[in-house]
C-alpha cells in the first residue's frame, strides 16, 4: 500500500466502484440499473453522504452515511449505510480514514447520534466500530418483503 491514502466525495462515475464492493458485501449480484438509479439520486440528496477512498489511481474503499431527523432523539442522526475495505488493504488504516470522514460529517452537521448496523456474523466488524468508539447499545429486527 502506498504511504497516501486520499478520500474524496463520491461522484456518478464512482458508482462501478461501489457496486463491485456492495455485491462483494452482499453476497450477491445486485440489479445494476435499480442500484445506478438510486445511487445517482443519493448524490443529489444532501441528507446523504458518500465517501471512496483512493490509493493513488486505484479505489480502495467506500463508505455512507445517510441522516434523518428523529423525533426520538429530538434531533439529527447518522446512520452509517455501507462500508467497504478492499481485502487487502484491510488493518492498514483505510477504514479508520473513512469512518474520521463519516464522523467529520457528524459534527459538523451537529448529530445527535452517529449509528451503524452490523450483520451478526461480522465479529471483526464489530470490534473494529467498537474500536471507534461506537457502543452496541440495541438490536436489529429485520421482516424482508419482495
């Protein structure tokens, strides 16, 4: 890994990156055409934020962050939507960049709370947010429809 990692805001050209790395954290193939649409509106959105994370000309990483103001926390809260790490800059400091960037975006928009969820199954996952300074204060419970 060179010594430079750069994180700059998404654009509608990124989205080839980010589809590779969600169908990677997914496990699955999503539909392109569904996931271009929403990804480009998202953009426009200033409610959301989008992250990539370059080492030099090479994409690397990605990372969300979508607010909404809640009446149950009487204010704006951040919810961390997707982070991804190509594998092999994972524990090199590329996820640390990504999620300063997510929590730049939280004081600065004055949140009352920056939250993420993370599958079960992803135990370094959650140590790595745990890490950070997020605490695992709830569970997720998830009915699928379609």
């Amino acid at each position: 890994m060179s010594a430079t990692i750069n994180i700059q805001r998404a654009v509608e050209s990124d989205v080839i990156n980010v589809y590779g790395f969600l169908c990677a954290l997914e496990e699955e193939k999503l539909d392109f055409n569904a996931f271009q649409e929403i990804f480009n509106r998202n953009l426009k959105n200033p409610d959301c934020h989008y992250f990539m994370a370059f080492d030099e000309a090479k994409c690397v990483g990605y990372a969300s962050v979508h607010a909404q103001w809640l009446l149950h926390h009487c204010g704006k809260v951040g919810e961390i939507q997707e982070m991804f790490v190509v594998d092999n800059y994972r524990s090199k400091g590329v996820g640390s960049l990504l999620i300063q960037e997510l929590m730049n975006v939280a004081e600065r928009e004055n949140f009352k709370i920056l939250e993420v969820t993370a599958n079960k199954k992803r135990v370094d996952t959650h140590r790595f947010y745990e890490s950070k300074g997020l605490e695992p204060t709830h569970f997720k419970f998830v009915k699928k429809y379609g």
